[in-house]
C-alpha cells in the first residue's frame, strides 16, 4: 500500500519545506532588526515588478536551471554530482577559448561551437572523479569537491598567466569579439514587437536552458539510457543483474552532469560578461543542488526551482541595495532549503505519512 | 638558504597546520563512527565568527573559546538530528550547514558590527598569544636585552633557535592541538569507549547487538566533533588572526577533509598529512623560498591547488588505497 499519495510526495513535502525555511528566514531578517514583510515586498518588486528586474531574474534563473539539471541527472543514478562549480568554471574556459581564438562569422554559429566547448570541458572535469568512482571506489562527493578547488586554481593560473591582455590588473581575460555577442531578450522580444528592458542580462542562453529541460526529461523517462540509469540509481546490484554496465552508466552520467553544468557558461560568461572572470560561477554550482532538491529532481520541478531562486537571488540584490540586510541573506535560505528538502526530508516526511495512513485506515475501516 | 629561514618556514607551518589538524581530527572522530561530515568548513567558520565577536565584545578570549564551542556544537546537533536521528542525507547535511554558516555570519557580523561582514580587530588581551616556554629566547628576554628579538636570536646555537623559534612561542591552543594526536590514538585503540566508536563505523548491527547504543555512540562522536572544530576556528579568528573576517576558513574544512582521505583515517598519519598541507600553505606565502633552493619558480597556484590534487591521487590508488570505515555515510536502522 502506498502510504502517501503521490501528490504530497511532489507537491506537499517540497512546500512544506519550503514555508520552514522562509519561517526561520523571516526569524534571521527580525532578528537583525529589519521588517521581513517590508523585506518581501522588496524583493518582489525588485525581481518581479519591471522588465529589467524580470530580465535579471530569467538570468539567474538560466544559470540555476543548466546547474541544476547537471545535480538531477546525477541523483537519478544515485550519484551526488557537488561538482558543478567547477565544472562550469571549465565551462566558462571552454567559451573563451572558442570566442577569443576563433573568428566567427556570426553570433548563432559561435553559440554552437561554444556550447559544445562549455558542455566538452565541463564533462571533461567530470569525467576523472566518475572513473575514480567506479574503478576505485572514491567517493564522487569527495573527488568533486576536489575538484571544485583544482578548477579554481587551473583557471586562476590561465587568467593570471595566459589569457589576461597586457597591462590588465585583474585576473580576467579579454572582451569576446563583438561576432560573438549573444542577442538579449531585449533583441529577441523587439522582433515580435514586445518590449523588454535593454539593460538586462536575460540573454538567449534561456530557450537553451529550456530545451536542455525537456531534453533531460526525454533522455530519462524516455530512452533505454535513462531506464538504465534509473534502474541503477534504484539498486545498483539489481541492476547488475539485469546486464546493466555500472561502469557505463557511471561515466556516461557524470558525462552528461558536467557537460549540463558546464553549458552555463554560454550563459553567464557569453551572454553575460562576455569575457572570462575568475569568479564567474559566483556559486551557481551549488545553487544547482538546492534546485534539484527542490524540483524533485524532475526537470519541470527544476525549471519552476531555478525561477524561483533567480528571483531569490535579484530580489536578494535589491535587499542588499536598499536595506541593511546584505546579500548573504539569500545563502541562508538556499542552505535551509538544502537542509530541509535534502537532510531533513523524514522530520517532513515522517509525521505526514502518519496522518495519510491514518486518513486511510479510517476510510477503510 | 639559511638554517634560521628553514626554522621559520616551519614555524610558520605548524601555525597553519594547527586549524587543519584540529578539523581533521574532528573528522576523524565523526567518520570513525560511521558519520560523514563535510560541514567541517561551516562548524569552523562560524565558531571563527562567535569566538572573535564573543572575545571582543567581553574582553575574553576563554569566553570567546567557550562560544566558538558552543556554535559548533549547535551546528553539530543539527548534524546529528539530520544524519542519525532523521537518518538523512548526511552529505547534503553537511553541505547546508557550510552554506549556512558561510551567510549567517555576514549576516550576524552586519548586524553587530556594522563593518561589512567583520569584527573588530582584537587586542592582545582578547586573543591568544604566544606562551614564552622556560629557557626560550623570547619578547621578554629581547625587552631585557634592549635588543630587537630577532636579532638575539640569530645569534644564538641551532638548537636553542630551534626551541626558541619552532617550539617556544605558539598559543595553547596549537600546544593542546599537538597534545590531541596522542590522546585520540589512545582513546581510539585503547579504551572501550574508542573500539565500540570504531565498531560503530564498521557494523554498526554488531554494536547494537552488544547491547550498546547506536545512536548514543554517533551522537558522541558528532558532539566531540563539534567540540574540536569550534578549537579550530577559535584559533582562527583569535590566535592565528586577530578577529574575523568573511569567509576566513577559505576551504581549510576540505583541507583537513583531504588529509583526513590522506591519512586513512588514522591520528598520527592525520599529524603528518596536515603538516605536510601545512608546509604547502607556508610556502604558498614564502614562494620565493622554492625558488632560492630549487631555482625554479613554482606557481603560487599550483601549491594551492596540491593538497586537492595529492588527495585525488591517493583516492586514485597510486599510493596505497584509502579505504573508508566500512558503515560511513550510511544512517542505521535497527531490525524490525
């Protein structure tokens, strides 16, 4: 019997968790001595009350929702990929390579190449804890965690030492040639005649992150790869028996994770900045966790998560613009939706499942 | 390179292994007992943050300690709850609670302090300082001399620069972080209380068996835990700096975690691995040092980057295999 209809398993525990976390949110922004409702209004007029506020939200939001189909796709095969900022920190020197030292004709041409190059080099970073992982039996949490602080000293060794122009002070690369600028959604909506703020970074990395959604949703319910790799992630010795190739899965997983991780990069570093910076990822990598926990690990589930922590995240800017509450404020309450959608799922879980078995007994009884 | 530059390159040294040490025994005894804890990170910062804000804002740097602690091991409890008794995701546990105290201690310090995410500077009286041993030549010795401390002692015997420069001079706190290698070795292999902790990391079923709790044992391996990574972090911000600044553990949590991977989860190879990350950390500092003896220029970043870069090694096999307790990471749950 089951013992909680499906419905509270999707909607209701991530809800639940999610008012928690804004609880003891609103207890932080009082404690402090700041207003929490006057701090809500803030935020969503600043996110979500003008076109330049929504730009920048649906910026976030792009980065957040290629991260954190890069955590999903991994806990599908019960791999816990915490990896994604550095991958998407290779990522974003996959991109300036393919800007700076190709001349591309045309923007669309050079998103193409620099997709590949930004899901290539963020698959790259992912593939040796994956090989680590089934060939040693390291674990992938500890290896990607590695691997985040390699990322950030390789790419700050290239920026310092490679890529900075002559006479240029901060460890950054150069401005991408104008060929390779992507067009905003300013650009996209004139065409059908809507307007939409110039100033914001919303770019067309969007529909991307979009399709890369409903791409990721196919390739797991809808392929023998993605039964494989959920029957994996269900039971690895059931699996097994079943033919599967642990090792296959595995790598191929990891392949896909960092490659989605580091397709950020078109995003933030070639719609956004439009050079490469050392701190580019700003932490999105981890945001992706928090996403994914959210979204269910579904790749709808990840798109309404990432939207939300983008306006978190610009709603968050604002505070720390007009109030005295910094933009920390934000980290808290992504480390309290980790905390309460990932490790405190049963305190959730557990005394819902009472009353929904209750509720039945009387039913049946 | 001069005998006294070497001496303090090491000194330096064991400054910076201390923190690493401490979390690195703190872990150990967390994953011993079949709990994986990669919030060392967050326990540290935010026992950095409680005891700089704390030493300040009473005057006392024991209180501060006792504050750091006491973060710590609220942080510890929560942990807990998350991994033994909701037997939760103990990764994901970890990983919240670093994020968490990584914004809550911008949050508090900008609200107390009103410095932008900091404390104030700590004066001598609310921080640790060097404790003079007998004989050394030390800051006393120089203000009865009339004479700059460095210049006594370049001119004393190697051995009495050794004792002066590397041995006399640290904080308790690195005297009592030393002191912990023996102790945990002894309280690990040669008490009940350490062979039912490494039990419980192992088989947790057989303990349960025996008779003894679970849950109890987990809890306090957690608490000690908490208790070692507040130490680190009070060192941190009132003995190694003077206050706290944002982010000031700069991933010194992984660090002790890579060590602990190096070390395979034993005291004394946990001393030789966070000295051995320690030095990397000293010479990061001192880079021209590399270049005087080798005459080779080794970038700053690649130092940085070797305590990471050996611990994949390790993991990888190259040097010996690192086999984790066998239960670790897995919540338990007794037989119905």
């Amino acid at each position: 019997m089951e013992k909680m209809p499906k419905w509270a398993d999707v909607v209701l525990i991530p809800l639940i968790s999610l008012i928690l976390a804004a609880a003891i949110s609103a207890l932080v922004i009082l404690g402090i001595g700041e207003d929490p409702i006057e701090a809500v209004k803030l935020m969503v007029q600043g996110a979500l009350g003008s076109s330049n506020g929504w730009g920048y939200t649906l910026y976030y939001a792009t980065n957040f929702m290629f991260t954190g189909l890069a955590v999903a796709v991994a806990f599908h095969a019960s791999l816990f990929n915490i990896g994604g900022e550095g991958q998407a920190m290779l990522g974003g020197l996959g991109v300036a390579l393919v800007c700076l030292f190709i001349p591309w004709p045309h923007w669309s041409i050079a998103l193409i190449a620099a997709s590949g190059a930004a899901a290539l080099f963020g698959a790259a970073w992912a593939l040796i804890p994956a090989y680590l992982q089934v060939r040693r039996g390291s674990h992938v949490v500890i290896t990607t965690i590695m691997f985040n602080f390699i990322a950030f000293s390789l790419l700050n060794y290239v920026l310092v030492n490679q890529l900075r122009p002559p006479r240029a002070m901060d460890p950054a690369s150069a401005k991408f040639p104008e060929a390779t600028h992507l067009p905003s959604l300013h650009d996209i909506l004139g065409t059908v005649g809507i307007e939409f703020s110039k100033h914001a970074p919303a770019n067309i990395s969007l529909l991307i992150a979009i399709a890369a959604c409903v791409g990721v949703w196919a390739l797991i319910w809808r392929t023998r790869f993605g039964f494989e790799l959920r029957a994996f992630g269900k039971s690895e010795s059931g699996a097994r028996y079943a033919g599967i190739s642990p090792f296959k899965i595995t790598i191929v997983t990891m392949l896909i994770s960092g490659g989605l991780a580091g397709m950020m990069a078109i995003n933030n570093v070639m719609g956004e900045s439009e050079r490469l910076v050392l701190n580019a990822v700003e932490g999105a990598g981890f945001i992706g966790i928090a996403v994914s926990l959210m979204g269910r690990n579904h790749p709808f589930g990840v798109f309404l998560a990432a939207i939300l922590f983008g306006f978190l995240y610009q709603g968050g800017a604002e505070l720390a613009l007009w109030t005295n509450i910094p933009r920390e404020l934000i980290v808290v309450i992504q480390a309290l939706v980790i905390l309460f959608t990932g490790a405190l799922d049963n305190m959730v879980r557990m005394p819902l499942e009472r009353i929904f078995l209750a509720l039945n007994t009387k039913k049946e009884g | 390179m001069a005998f006294l530059d070497l001496i303090q390159l090491f000194d330096t040294t064991i400054r910076l292994a201390t923190p690493l040490l401490l979390a690195c025994l703190a872990g150990l005894y967390s994953e011993r007992a079949g709990i994986f804890d990669i919030g060392l990170e967050g326990k540290m910062l935010a026992a950095a943050f409680f005891s700089a804000a704390i030493a300040y804002s009473m005057g006392s740097v024991w209180m501060g300690l006792l504050a750091g602690i006491g973060i710590s091991l609220a942080l510890s409890a929560i942990h807990g709850l998350a991994s033994i008794t909701f037997r939760g995701n103990q990764l994901i546990s970890g990983l919240a609670i670093t994020m968490l105290a990584g914004g809550m201690t911008v949050l508090v310090a900008q609200s107390w302090f009103a410095q932008g995410g900091r404390t104030p500077s700590l004066t001598d009286d609310s921080r640790f300082t060097g404790i003079e041993l007998p004989f050394a030549i030390g800051p006393s010795e120089a203000e009865a001399a009339g004479r700059p401390l460095s210049q006594l002692i370049a001119e004393a015997g190697p051995l009495q620069q050794i004792y002066s420069e590397l041995i006399s001079g640290h904080s308790i706190l690195v005297y009592i972080a030393f002191a912990l290698v023996p102790l945990t070795w002894w309280v690990l292999y040669a008490t009940r209380f350490g062979l039912r902790l490494r039990a419980v990391g192992e088989n947790p079923a057989s303990v349960d068996t025996a008779g003894v709790s679970v849950v109890g044992l987990r809890y306090a391996a957690v608490m000690i835990c908490g208790v070692l990574c507040g130490i680190a972090g009070a060192y941190l911000a009132t003995a190694l700096q003077a206050g706290f600044v944002k982010d000031m553990t700069a991933g010194r949590g992984y660090i002790a975690l890579a060590a602990l991977i190096f070390a395979k989860w034993r005291p004394w190879y946990a001393l030789s691995a966070t000295l051995l990350f320690g030095l990397f950390q000293a010479l990061e500092l001192r880079p021209d040092m590399i270049e005087n003896v080798t005459g080779v220029a080794v970038q700053a970043q690649l130092l940085g980057a070797l305590p990471y870069i050996l611990t994949v090694v390790i993991l990888a096999g190259f040097v010996g295999k690192a086999i984790p307790p066998r239960a670790g990471g897995q919540p338990y749950v007794k037989e119905r």
